[in-house]
C-alpha cells in the first residue's frame, strides 16, 4: 500500500470514528448535545481535524445522514423479476421500520428535519427526492401502472413507518398497537404486507 492509499484509509477510518461520535451522543444525549467539542471528545480526535474533514457542525450532521438514511441509500437498480415484487416490496418496507428502529440517532435527526428548513435539509431532501423518483419510475416500469400510482402507495407506506418510529419513544401505544414492542411492530409489517398483497392482485385482474 503506498502513502496515497495509507492516507486515504486513514482518513476513511477518522471520518468513520468521527460519524460514530455523532451518532453516540445523540442516541445517549440529545440532538442538543452534539458540537464539535463534544464530538471532538468522543472521538478522541482533535477539532481542527473534524473542521477540516466535515467543515461545520450542520456539514458533520448532514454527513451522518446521509451516510445512514434508509430512502437516501436504497439501492435504485437491484429490480426484482414482476413475480417477485411483492416480495421485493414488503421486505424493502421491512428494512425501513429495522433501520430505523435500531438507530436511534437517525430516529431523533428525522424529527429534528421535520422542524428546521436549511441548506442541511434541503440537501437532505434533494438527495431522497432523486432515489425515490428514480425507484418510482423503476417500480412503475415493471408493474406496468402509472408513475403517480406507484408514488402514492409508496409515499403512504414510507412516510407512515417513518412517523411511528419517530413516534416511538414518546408514546407507547397507537390504534392499540405496541409501536415500543417488536410483535407491535411486526403487526405493523403485516398490514403492509396485505396492502401490498390487495395491490398486487389488483395489478393482475
């Protein structure tokens, strides 16, 4: 390995131990807590490096998003054979609530989104707003339905596992469902899954 490559993987590493920082103080802490001292503590790496590697603290938190959002990094080409798009969908859907149930960091960086309009955001936005045209228009061509279907069922699905799990940790109970529990939530990928199934089936009539 010659000293490009040492300094590349280095630097991989650091940014790596720097994004873990983040996402440990928010998950242990609060979104409030995170700052460049803290994060610079954590990671037992100087400030100077993280200012150099991400910039600000707005660029440090974007970089953690985008490192771990499930919309922005979902995979757009991986297209599944017509029979087995129920099957593709309901276990996309289901690696959507897994994701986001076990980062809570992630969990609270959505809610703290949802409340604050800027350049981090509208990045944020922008990013997810391309993956998710281009798996709409992916999904439309297969099923052979209109790109504005396809949009609809998914954006229903997507943004209902996005507001329960940001919903979680402040109410235990919705519609009588356990959204703190894994049954709640498996109960929950079960309706997804019927809807998926009811559309399927119509799509074959």
């Amino acid at each position: 390995m010659d000293k490009t490559d040492t300094l590349i993987k280095n630097r991989d590493l650091t940014e790596k131990k720097i994004l873990d920082a983040v996402g440990e103080i928010i998950t242990e802490c609060g979104f409030e807590k995170v700052g460049i001292n803290a994060v610079a503590q954590r990671a037992n790496i100087s400030k100077m490096l993280i200012y150099r590697y991400f910039g600000s603290i707005d660029e440090l938190i974007m970089q953690y998003i985008l490192k771990y959002d499930y919309w922005i990094n979902i995979a757009t080409d991986a297209v599944p054979e017509i029979n087995n798009l129920g099957d593709f969908l309901k276990e996309m859907f289901r690696q959507q609530i897994y994701q986001l149930r076990k980062d809570v960091a992630l969990r609270r960086l959505c809610r703290w989104e949802l409340s604050t309009d800027n350049p981090v955001t509208a990045t944020l936005r922008e990013q997810r707003e391309k993956n998710g045209s281009r798996l709409v228009e992916v999904m439309s061509k297969l099923a052979a339905v209109s790109q504005d279907e396809v949009a609809a069922l998914a954006s229903v699905l997507s943004a209902s596992i996005s507001y329960l799990a940001m919903l979680e940790e402040l109410c235990p109970v919705y519609n009588g469902i356990s959204i703190q529990s894994d049954a709640g939530w498996e109960q929950l990928a079960k309706g997804i899954d019927t809807i998926i199934d009811l559309w399927i089936n119509n799509l074959k009539q």
